[in-house]
C-alpha cells in the first residue's frame, strides 16, 4: 500500500577547534544557561523608554559565544571539527541533565488524539518584564524611543514582552483546561522578530524569551502536570541581512538542477548552475558559515514559495532568508546533532519542523531517523517528529510520512520519489527498521491540512458540510494514509494534527466576530473529530482578531496608521491578512489585545502603549487573571469535551463513520466515532458494541437556525442491537433508541425532542452502560474507558 496512490509530477520535485578541556568547560557553562555581561564593543544603541520606564539600552543579543561557549567557525576549523563539536555538545547536555538529578521522561505511549495547546511565547504572557528589551529588533528600539507606534514595522509587529516565563506562570491552567502537550512556536536565538522563525544561532535560547535552564525547568514542569512538550524549529533556512550575495542567482536554472540532482541521485555540489556566491558577515552563525551549506538560488516570489515546483524546495524564501542545502550530508548530521542537544539538556517531547515543505525528503528522513533513535537511548521511545507540509498536495506531503512511498524493508522498492532519497534510505535502513514504536523513516506526523482547512470552511457557514464528510474515504485521505504508521491500538489518522485554527491563519471568528455559536459547533467538531486536535491560545476565549473600536493612540498619524492594519481584516487571502490580526496578545497589559466573542474579554480590548514595568509586575496567578476567564459557556465546552475526549478511545483512537453532511451552508453534521480492540490492543475485524454518534449544527441549513431530526440513519461496522437505548452525555433526558430494519440496517430514533436541534447544538448521544454517572462539575458523563 505504501506504494500506490500516484506520485508527483517530475518537474514538481524535476584551523583547529579549541583544547577539549577548554571546550568542555564553555558547554558547561553554555548549559547553565546564566546570561553573562556583553561585550563593551557591541552595537549601543540610544536610551529609550521601555514599558513606561528610563532604561538604558541593551547591546546586542548575546550569542552562544557571548553567553560562554566558543562556536567553531567552519572556514577556520574545517567540517570534521564542526561535527566533533555538535556531537560534543550532546554528551555535556547528557552530563548536565543528570546533574540536576532528574531522569528524562519517557514518551507518551501514544499521540493518538492528543490534544495539542499551541502557543507563541511572545503574545501569550508576559512573566518576567526585565527581559523585555533584550534581542529586540532596532527598529523598534528606535521607534519606542521616539515615541512612534506605528514605526519599525508598527505595534502590532513589534516584540510585546511574552515569554517562557510566562507560560510557566498559566501551567495551572494548561491542566485545568486538561491538555496533553503544548507546541511553542520557536524559542532558540533568531533575529528579533516576535514570531522567532528567522533562526541564527540553533546552541542558545533567545534571551528575550528567557534561558536554556528556563526552558528546561518549564519541560519538567510541564511533565510534572503530565503535559508534554513540542520544541517547534525551523528547518529550512538562516537568517541573516547583512550576508549578501555575490553576483545575482539565475533563480529557474540554479533551482532546476538542484531539482535534476535530486531525483538523478547526483551528489549535492555536482552541478553550481546558477548559483551565486555567498559573502557571509561576521555576525554569520560561525558553525554554518560555508556555502556548500546554502542553496544559493536566491529569493523566490510568493507564488514559488506557496507552489509545487522546484523552487519551493531550493529558493530562499525571501532575502535575508538563506536556503539550507539540506541534501549535503555534512550539514544534515551537524544540523541533527545540535537539535539533539536540546533533547538531552530540555527533555523536549518533540520536535514540530517548520516549513518541512520545503526541504528535500532524504533530509526528513535522516533528521526522522537519527533523532527518534536518539530520543530512544533517553527512554523516550516514541518521540515525536511532525512536519509542517504546507501544501494542497496530498502526494508531496505523502512522500515525507512514514513509508514515504517507499518498501521501509527494502527501499529499492518505491513509487516515483527522488533517487536521493532512495539512497539515504538505503543508508538508514538498519537505524529505523531497529525502531520498535515507528519501523519506518519518515516524519512521525503531519498536519492535515486538508480535513482541517475543509471543517474550517464549513463550519464557519462558509460552504456545505458536506465538504467535511466528501474528504473521509476519498483518494486524497487515501493518499496520504497509506504512507502513515499508526500508533499503538490506532486509526490511521488519529496522530495527525487538525485544527480550526493556528497561528498562520485567521482567527476563525474573524469574518464572524460575535458569533459565539460558530466557535462552540467548531469547537464541538474539533475535539470529537478524528486526529490530534490543536487548541490555538485564545480559541478558548473566543479571539476573533478585531480591533477595538477605538485605539487608544493620541497621534493621529500613527493612530491612522494602526487602523490601517485593523481594517485589513476583511481580506483572508493568502498573503492579505495581516500576521499580528492572527496573533492578538493573551495577558491583560499587553499592547494588542484584539477582540473576542466572550464579552468578558472583549471588555478589555486595547491597543495602544506599553503598559509600565509597575503594571506589569502586578500581574496575579492565572486563577484570577482577567483574560483567563473560565466561568462562560465556551471555557467550558472547550474543557467537558477536552475530559470527554480523554475518556474515551473511540474518540481519541478509533474509526469514523459519517451519517449525514447537509449540502447546504451551516447544515448538520452527524457522524459516530468507534473502536474496536483486541486483547493486544490492535484494531480487530470484530464491530464495537461502544461508539459515540456525534451531531452538529452549525446554524441549520443556509443558517436557518434550527435542526429537527426524528430518524437518523446509521453508517458504519458497529454492533448495534435492536432497541438499544442511547443517551445524550451532554443531558440525560435527550434519548433515542436502535431500529433495526429487516436487511440489519440500523437508525437511530430520537425520542420526544431529543432530536431538537438548535443553532450552535451539540449532542453526543452513547449507548447505555459504556458512559459514567453524570459528572455535574463538568456538565458530561464520562466514557466508561474498559477497552
């Protein structure tokens, strides 16, 4: 099976270091994480106010090297220099790791249905206000200092003061909403902007977000409230403006002869066709500073970058944007062995690989390999590796899951893939097939774009749903699938991250800012549909990405200027919407704390100055944290069905089978989730007495309102008994009962008003006996759980 389903067209993918003991010590010192002073030559930069306050300004961010640690130069020391000291770098982690006593944690027995919080640590709260002013970009140094919001790229795009703190300060209510892992967008050293994906340094924590022993001791934390961690990094390029091109690339020819040397299986650096040099600046991460590292086929445009061809793979993905050579073998085994580290010294959980697009798959596989067998050694056997393949095509996201394409047993045997990747595979097969939990090479999980941008779509009453049902059991899920290695006791698909929404797409409200309805039956779907559901920080609160009426800026210039963003809005284009809308601040004195549907939250809205280090620093515990408002009816739909999920394999694991999808906008959504075990905890041919029948209104067909069902029909190979009674966990006295006509075909019939549904209604009716006793505090009963 891992061989079917079509492939893509061809032209779619067509000097020495210093003394080790000198060396061991500056890693020890790198490992505990402590800032040092900078050094007196950096950039100064002129006295601004900061949060309210006089401060003076802070020089550059430090590197690795300011912070302690030498950082070999690869022009200097050479390549074999460089790999001796990135495999170092594990070892003292190792040493460091133990010395606080602690043992890593092993992996969750399954990502199966786990329910994911996701977060960027800038925008989601702000814990430790003194090291606000560090890494930030000059522009906005100098526009603060100037008193101008809406210079160095404006408020909304500025850095805002979150950090790694401030996630340790709301782990209290991570547990009580009742997730199971957190992805956090990336945390390493980058260039200053708030996001963090323009990556520089890969050895040390940006010190804006806080230190490598900060976000060590928020992983044990989180463990300790049996939360996990995914560490998101950036894969695919280097930041760095001020390193220039020599000469101009000729962008097509140098893009398609590293597409041609890829699937010809040519050795990386055969072919320099229009390629240009690199004239690396000193501030250059010194590890990386050589040009068989980088592609060098210059900038695409955002049509290459969104695309399938080859410049998708090889362009940088704008200038200043340098695009790794991630086929060169070197650079894939340095590369792997720094992430390594941060496994050893932060006992991450995962890695979420950003833009995995828009790598070349023998380096996925490599990277998949080497660091799920790593994560091995540590005790965490079932490591997470998840890419982010940005991409509508199903079979170029196939290509990098699991099999990818390929007989994991003998990889000579494959569909149409690159001739590189055949040959790495060739080169790992004895590595993943040793693997107990994942025999195979590829990335561990994807995103599934697909079935989440379609429930998006629906959902908000912007197209059938039954679009949502027409993707379950079609070629493209097919596709994608059969390349899929599931988890323990688990449906295909029931690792692969969904969502509603993330930090790359319009809050889902956004076009529907006070429909709350919307939010509770796209909630409902989320957190009962099949796979591992992300809740987007503020999806709980309601977020919907809107301005407040009035921004609170006195200047009218910059004051017009803000509103110029905020009135984008409307356009949900790729490359229209503006990022910050995506990505409202989440604590109370934030400087763009953008709209909501709860009114509770949306009575504090504000965008406007920074508010003063004394404002800041009364912040209180989450418990009574004004934009963590847990008694409304979203808060607590978003935590029953989080429980619920959790008590129940057929949700978090089993099968789907769809009931009805209306073809018309805002229509019924009716589906059951099921699972079937043996006493090996493999899925087992024999049908499941336990299912969970699912319905939905979004807002009645066209938005009509309400849904009135008498009779539903049922689908799917569950062992439904004539007459048996099923009970709505939400709200016993909603009940119905099994019909089985005379060819065994089953419905379900809904007694009194029990199939009454109004807009924005969820039921989730169980057969009697598999359900607990009704839990008044969460408003459900809970799954028996006695598979």
């Amino acid at each position: 099976a891992h061989l079917q389903h079509g492939h893509p067209p061809r032209a779619l993918s067509t000097g020495a270091m210093c003394a080790a003991l000198l060396r061991l010590v500056a890693l020890l010192l790198l490992a505990a994480a402590s800032t040092a002073s900078l050094p007196e030559d950096a950039p100064q930069h002129p006295t601004r106010t900061l949060r309210g306050a006089s401060v003076a300004p802070q020089k550059a961010a430090p590197t690795a090297a300011s912070a302690g640690e030498t950082l070999p130069d690869i022009q200097a020391d050479g390549v074999e220099a460089v790999k001796r000291w990135a495999a170092d770098r594990i070892a003292v982690a190792e040493q460091d790791f133990s010395a606080t006593g602690g043992a890593h944690v092993p992996s969750p027995a399954s990502w199966a249905g786990v329910v994911v919080y996701h977060l960027m640590p800038d925008r989601f709260n702000n814990g430790d206000p003194s090291n606000d002013d560090k890494n930030v970009p000059k522009e906005q140094r100098d526009a603060m200092a100037n008193g101008d919001l809406s210079g160095g790229g404006g408020l909304p795009n500025w850095r805002h003061g979150g950090d790694i703190q401030g996630i340790r300060d709301r782990l209290g209510y991570f547990q009580d909403l009742g997730v199971q892992a957190l992805w956090i967008t990336p945390m390493l050293m980058h260039s200053g902007g708030y996001h963090g994906y323009c990556a520089t340094d890969l050895t040390a924590v940006d010190p804006g977000f806080g230190s490598a022993a900060e976000l060590r001791a928020l992983v044990t934390e989180a463990h300790e409230r049996n939360i996990s961690v995914v560490m998101d990094v950036v894969i695919n390029h280097m930041c760095d403006v001020d390193s220039r091109y020599v000469g101009t690339p000729d962008h097509e020819v140098c893009a398609a002869a590293m597409n041609e040397a890829y699937w010809t299986g040519q050795q990386p650096g055969v072919s320099e066709a229009g390629t240009a040099g690199l004239n690396f600046s000193s501030a250059f991460f010194p590890p990386f500073r050589t040009e068989a590292f980088f592609n060098r086929c210059g900038p695409n445009s955002m049509l290459d970058t969104s695309g399938n061809s080859p410049a998708a793979i090889f362009g940088d993905f704008v200038e200043g944007m340098l695009d790794y050579n991630t086929q060169n073998s070197d650079f894939q085994e340095i590369f792997t062995n720094l992430l390594k580290h941060w496994i050893a010294f932060a006992d991450v959980d995962g890695f979420r690989l950003d833009a995995a697009k828009h790598v070349t798959d023998d380096f996925l596989a490599y990277f998949s390999t080497e660091v799920r067998a790593y994560a091995g050694e540590l005790g965490k056997t079932n490591f997470l590796v998840i890419g982010e393949e940005a991409s509508k095509n199903e079979t170029w996201k196939a290509m990098s899951l699991g099999n990818m394409m390929s007989d994991p047993q003998n990889p000579l045997v494959h569909g149409e893939v690159p001739k590189r990747l055949t040959q790495r595979l060739e080169e790992l097969r004895s590595t993943y097939l040793a693997d107990p939990t994942f025999p195979a090479p590829g990335l561990g999980s994807l995103y599934n774009f697909n079935v989440s941008e379609t429930s998006r779509f629906a959902l908000r009453c912007d197209g059938p749903s039954s679009q949502i049902k027409d993707y379950f059991g079609s070629e493209t899920q097919r596709t994608l699938l059969a390349q899929s290695v599931p988890q323990p006791g688990a449906e295909a698909d029931a690792h692969l991250w969904t969502a509603i929404e993330i930090h790359d797409w319009p809050r889902f409200l956004n076009l529907h800012p006070e429909r709350l309805d919307l939010l509770l039956t796209g909630v409902a779907w989320l957190l009962t549909a099949p796979g591992a559901p992300i809740l987007y920080a503020g999806i709980e609160q309601g977020f919907n990405g809107r301005c407040p009426e009035q921004i609170s800026v006195d200047n009218e210039a910059q004051r017009d200027a803000l509103q110029e963003v905020c009135d984008a809005s409307a356009q949900e284009d790729y490359g229209s919407h503006p990022d910050a809308l995506k990505r409202q601040d989440m604590f109370a004195h934030g400087p763009f704390r953008l709209g909501s549907a709860v009114p509770a939250v949306n009575s504090i809205a504000f965008v406007g100055p920074f508010a003063s280090e004394a404002a800041l620093s009364r912040q209180g515990a989450w418990e009574t944290d004004e934009m963590l408002p847990r008694d409304h009816d979203l808060y607590r739909l978003v935590r029953t069905l989080v429980a619920f999920r959790r008590s129940c394999p057929a949700l978090s694991r089993g099968a789907t089978a769809f009931h009805a999808a209306s073809s018309g906008n805002c229509g019924l959504v009716a589906f059951s989730r099921f699972l079937s075990v043996d006493s090996a905890g493999s899925l087992a041919s024999e049908p499941s007495r336990d299912e969970v029948v699912v319905l939905i209104n979004p807002g009645g067909v066209d938005g009509s309102g309400e849904v009135r069902l008498t009779e539903l029909a049922l689908k799917g190979e569950v062992g439904r008994t004539d007459g048996k009674r099923y009970v709505d966990a939400l709200d016993h006295s909603r009940t119905a009962s099994v019909r089985l006509n005379a060819s065994g075909e089953a419905s379900l019939i809904f007694d009194g008003e029990s199939g009454h549904l109004a807009r924005g209604a969820v039921r989730l009716f169980m057969p009697e006996g598999t359900y607990q006793p009704f839990d008044a505090a969460l408003g459900i009963s809970l799954c028996n759980n006695h598979y």
